[in-house]
C-alpha cells in the first residue's frame, strides 16, 4: 500500500512516497529563476513575454523576475543586483532603447556578462526590435532567440504570436537543461547522504585493533621489557638502565686496578703484606662538543622583500587606470603599476568615477582605488 501526499511550497513541488517499512522518499526541484533586463520602452515586449511563460512557471519549472516586482520603500539598485546575481537565466530584451540606457549598459549588462563568462548564468539575447546588436563582439557570439535573431516586432512572422511561441520553445528547452542538471547534482548527493551508518559500525572493531596495537609497538619500544635484560652483565645493565651523572662515580666503589711487579725471593706477595700499590681512576666528565658561534648578518644586509604578485586567469578590462582580474570565481583590481590592491571581491564592477561597487559575502559596498570602503560599510 502506498499512500502519496503533493504539496507546492515556495514554488518547490516536493513529493512524499510512503511505502512499506516506514520509509520515505522526497523528490525536490527548485525553479529555475530568470531575470528579464529590458527598456522601459519595450514594456509592451516585455509583458507579453512573461504571460507567454507563465505556463513554465505555473508548473514550477522557472521564477519569473523583473524590476516591477520591486515593492515600494526597497532599495531598487540593490535589489536588482542581488537578483542577478541570483539568477541562472538572463533574458536580455535586445533594442535600440535597451543600448540607450545607461544604467543597463553600466550595471545590468556588465553584471550579466560577468555572470555569464563565470559560468553562473545563461545569458540569452532576445531580439525585440530591429538594432544593432549583431556588431556587438559580446552579443553576436551568444545564440540569440527568436531563431536567426530575427526581431519580435518583426512583419516578417505570419502572426504576432509566432515570435514569443518561439521565445517560449527556447527557453523551456534551456531551463529543462539546467533542471537535468540541478537534479543529477541532487541525486547524487542524497546517495552519498543515504549510506547506511551500520557500514561502518560493523567495522568499527578493526579501528580498535589497531589503535592498540600501535599503542603496544609504542610501549614497548620506548619501555623494554624485563627479560630482554636479563641476561646482560651487571654493569651493562646500570648503563643502559641507570643514567650516568658526574657524581655518580663518588657514590659507586672505584675500579681499582693493582700493579704487580715481577716477584722475588725473600719478599712477600702481591697483595698480603706489600704496600697498597693502586691506582685509582678518576672519573670520566663527559664534555660537550664545542659550538659554533652563531653569527647574526648586519642590519644593512637584511632586506624585506615585496611580496609576490597575485597570480590569477586573466584580465578582463581597465578603466579609470584599474584593470579587473579574474581569479577562478573572484574578481579584484590592478592600479596603474600593474600592483594587486590586496583583497578578491565575489563580484566587482570597473571604476566610474574614481569608485567600483563590489561584493564581499552577502555584502554590496564601493571601494577607492586602494581596496578601502568607502561608502555602503556595515
């Protein structure tokens, strides 16, 4: 018997198998969020659009977002950044009007290209009236929808709704790819999850094993048992297991060693009534081995040297004097010199005005020339 319960959450379908034994299974995708930059004078193009892929959306397959979601009192131009760069799909409503903006070109439009060349996004161009994007390098190299760049406000299509039926093709075939993606990551981390834990206690025997057994070894290296000196002489025994001090010969008897001259007739014997012949030996000190002086180099000779240039991947452009680098997934500056400013930044935008805006964390902030902030600090 299996009992199946479907709940939509957050625009998350989540779905709970209940089979026998008590076990579960839950099976989540989340939406592919996409972000439309576009002219306020292609509002019409735009509209259209959103109601052309509302379907996708109702199903949970995107998150549809634009900048007249934005609820009044909120910080629009952090607002916007913060959702590009949370975006996985950029749409780019492609016109005159939209190269006219300056705010487009200076923050969404770089920030897009960014993204894209990083790999956190897809950035895909749609054509909404006749321009000149094709004579842009970082444009005309993306495929652009509808297909063959052909405008949507174009006579050329049979109706007006072929266009967006075309827009609507491309991009569920992008965000059903990306899903495959998002997926196969899941899975594979939730098979990694679902190992059963009794794997590795059934062996948890062989790692006490060997613990003792390294603890033994360890004993009995540093500690000898008693029999392996049993059969040692007694004085090689007080060296090995007593320690030589410099008193130690004041308190031991002395060696002595008797010298016996030829004997004669008439005098007595060795050792009976003769003059204690002995010499003593005196006690051995032991000497340290003599040390080289140690010589400190002069003040004069030590230098500091400069640290070593960052490496990083490559440049992307310079503006105001500042030239970004990309390092991996991080960005950062070269003044003038062609010197780091010292710091890496998860996003950052070219110098305008002697100024770049930045992200560091979940931060926004603008920086000098130097790498300091200078204004949006917490």
């Amino acid at each position: 018997m299996q009992d199946t319960t479907t709940c939509n959450c957050a625009l998350r379908e989540i779905r709970i198998n209940f089979a026998a034994g008590n076990q579960c299974r839950i099976n989540m995708q989340a939406p592919v969020k996409i972000f439309v930059v576009y002219a306020h004078e292609d509002k019409p193009v735009r509209d259209k659009l959103l109601r052309q892929l509302r379907p996708l959306a109702e199903k949970g397959e995107i998150e549809l977002w634009s900048d007249h979601e934005i609820k009044p009192g909120a910080l629009w131009d952090d607002e916007i950044r913060l959702r590009l760069v949370e975006s996985e799909i950029i749409l780019l409503l492609v016109s005159d009007d939209f190269f006219a903006s300056d705010y487009i070109r200076r923050v969404e439009l770089q920030m897009a290209l960014d993204l894209h060349a990083r790999g956190q996004t897809r950035l895909v161009p749609v054509i909404a009236r006749h321009c000149g994007w094709a004579d842009i390098p970082a444009l005309n190299r993306l495929q652009a929808l509808p297909p063959e760049g052909r405008p949507v406000l174009s006579k050329e299509w049979d109706s007006a709704d072929e266009p967006y039926l075309k827009i609507y093709e491309g991009v569920k075939a992008v965000a059903r790819e990306i899903g495959q993606k998002q997926q196969k990551v899941a899975t594979n981390a939730r098979g990694v999850s679902e190992i059963p834990v009794r794997q590795s206690s059934r062996k948890w025997w062989l790692v006490g094993v060997a613990a003792l057994t390294i603890a033994v070894w360890g004993l009995t290296k540093w500690f000898p048992p008693e029999n392996e000196t049993a059969g040692q002489p007694q004085s090689e025994i007080s060296q090995t297991v007593l320690p030589k001090t410099e008193n130690s010969a004041s308190n031991q008897p002395s060696e002595k060693r008797e010298i016996a001259s030829p004997g004669k007739k008439g005098e007595p014997e060795a050792g009976k009534n003769a003059p204690d012949k002995t010499v003593a030996q005196p006690a051995l000190q032991k000497s340290k081995p003599p040390q080289a002086p140690v010589r400190k180099p002069p003040k004069d000779s030590v230098s500091q040297a400069a640290p070593p240039q960052p490496l990083f991947d490559r440049k992307l452009e310079t503006a105001e004097g500042m030239t970004r680098i990309v390092k991996g997934n991080q960005v950062s500056f070269l003044n003038s010199e062609d010197k780091w400013i010292g710091r890496w930044f998860d996003y950052a935008e070219n110098f305008h005005d002697g100024l770049a805006y930045v992200k560091a964390g979940k931060r926004y902030f603008w920086i000098d020339k130097f790498g300091n902030c200078v204004k949006d600090c917490e």
